[in-house]
C-alpha cells in the first residue's frame, strides 16, 4: 500500500469480534503492521468483511445481527501461537468452534455477504498480528512469541462502518448466556 492510499471503501462494513486482551501484546505490531489498525479496528477476530454496504443497514438487518450474536454463547479462548498465511503473522484463537459455527451462520443469513468475498473455501479464524515480507513477520513473531499466551472470554461482536477516513462501531452485538446456542 502506498502512502495515502485507503484499502477501503466508503461505506463498507464489517463484523469483528474485538478482543481487547490482545491488545498490550499486538497493538505496537498492529499500529504500524496491519492496515485495520490504521483505519480503527481494534485487536479482533473477523466474522465477515465486507458485510453489507452501509445503506443496507436497515433496522431489520441490525435487529437479525443482534439475534444472531445473542443465540452465540460467550467463547473462552486462549491464543497460544502464532501462524502464518502467506505476508500475514496472526494469533490462533483455540478453541475456533465457536467462531467459525458464528461465520458459518452470518454466511448462510447473509449469503450476498460471504466471508473475504467468497474467496476462501475454510475461513480460518485469527487475529491479525502484521502483514509484510517474511523478514518483517520473523522479528515480529520472535517479540510476540514469548508473549503468549493470552486468554479472552469473547463476549460480543462489533458492526464497523467505513466512514471515509476510519471504521466507526455503528452496534455493538453481545453474545448470549452460556449455553444459549
């Protein structure tokens, strides 16, 4: 990415499961590594970008996101690794059952919104560390590394709204008691 140039468009959206324990061990690497960071994502597991445009958020679409989240029991998890996919270091939440059961709902509700587009056939759930060169994401993953692990008790996900400049949360989505789902 150049300098000045915005990955993304106005109106956009997003659905991300922020995980504000990461934060004292990622935010440095996120801050200069990892282009939602820039633009106002917290530390998160994404469930589905891009989800709808902005101007289909409709209030019967926020009332179904919020029925969706409420049937997902908050989820324990533990980051206790790093991996890689190709320019990109994350953590690896474990367990990802729930996770990935709340995208895989989004993505059957909202199939004109698929996860990254459609573009991948397994959706991994993670929470982006840096994107770079292998060099890059070795020094990060040598000063991340002994860092770990953390632990977070999910208990929401976040709707973001690409307003031009950065995302801003338009609903905040809680997860229903354990053993709501």
């Amino acid at each position: 990415m150049t300098s000045g140039q915005v990955p993304f468009q106005r109106g956009e959206s997003a659905v991300a499961v922020p995980v504000p324990a990461a934060e004292p061990v990622v935010s440095a690497w996120r801050a200069r590594l990892d282009s939602s960071a820039a633009f106002g994502i917290p530390a998160h597991v994404t469930v589905v970008y891009p989800f709808l445009p902005a101007v289909r958020l409709s209030d019967a679409v926020l009332a179904d996101l919020r029925v969706e989240c409420a049937a997902t029991a908050p989820m324990d998890v533990a980051f206790n690794r790093t991996a890689r996919f190709t320019g990109v270091l994350y953590l690896v939440p474990e367990p990802t059952a729930g996770l990935r059961a709340l995208t895989a709902r989004f993505a059957r509700r909202w199939p004109d919104a698929p996860p990254y587009g459609g573009r991948y056939d397994d959706v991994v759930p993670h929470l982006t560390v840096a994107e770079g060169p292998d060099s890059v994401l070795d020094a990060v993953e040598r000063e991340v590394g002994p860092r770990l692990p953390v632990t977070a008790t999910l208990e929401m996900a976040e709707l973001y709204v690409f307003d031009g400049r950065r995302f801003r949360v338009r609903e905040r989505l809680p997860f229903g008691a354990p053993g709501g789902e």
